[in-house]
C-alpha cells in the first residue's frame, strides 16, 4: 500500500513521459480522477478515460501528449509540493507563479480541486498539491 497516492500517480506519469509510453494506466480515487481533468483541460495530456476493475476501485488510463515536431513530451515538470509529512498551504493572495505565468499550480480548496490561477481570481487559499509545467 502506497502512503502518499499522489505522489505515486504523479511519479507513473513522469516515469511514462521520460520513457516515452504513450498510455499510462494509474489506480483511480476521486482526487486523482479530478487531477487527471485539470491537466486535460490545461492541455498537458491528449486524453483520459475512467475505467471499471473487478476490485471495484477503477482505473484511468491517460494518453501522453508529446511535441508533433520535437517528440518531447509536453509536461516537462511534475513536482509534488504539499506532501503527507509537511504540508504546504497559501492564501489567494500568495499563490507562486509557475515559470512565468507558463506553468500550472494545482491547489485543493474548500470548493474542490483547480488550479492555482483559479482559486485567486474566487478569492480561495487552500493546500498546494503540485506544479506541473
């Protein structure tokens, strides 16, 4: 059993970018599956799709996105920040900029899971999850 879940689906997808797979299969939970939309719609990854198992937890399969020209993969960061053993919180006013504005900081509210540019423009601090860029 993993004791931090995220930082495990986070490590699957940086291993599957470096390695060049263009599917990588991760356990769901909720909080992943919410992960797995915003990096969707901020267009780090081509595609998802939520699968049934047998055991009744799920799977998620993810389609890597890579340059069309280059073949570098789009994410070139993933990095955990909130971690079980120290977490890390910030208020709307004090959210880090990812590389200039180019990256994408992931923060879990009260409202749910959104990016880090989201929760200031509602006025919502809460825990920092990642920075992907």
């Amino acid at each position: 059993m993993y004791t931090d879940t995220i930082a495990d689906y986070l490590t699957r997808i940086r291993n599957a970018n470096l390695a060049g797979h263009k599917v990588v299969e991760i356990p769901a939970s909720n909080i992943k599956k919410e992960i797995t939309k915003i990096l969707f719609d901020q267009g780090f990854i081509l595609s998802y799709k939520f699968e049934d198992t047998e055991d009744n937890q799920g799977q998620i399969k993810i389609a890597l996105k890579y340059d069309s020209l280059s073949k570098e993969p789009v994410i070139r960061e993933i990095q955990r920040i909130s971690k079980p053993g120290l977490r890390k919180y910030s208020n709307s006013k004090n959210f880090p900029r990812i590389l200039n504005g180019l990256g994408v900081s992931i923060v879990s509210t009260s409202k749910g899971l959104m990016t880090g540019k989201k929760a200031a423009n509602m006025n919502i601090g809460g825990e920092l999850i990642c920075y992907i860029y």
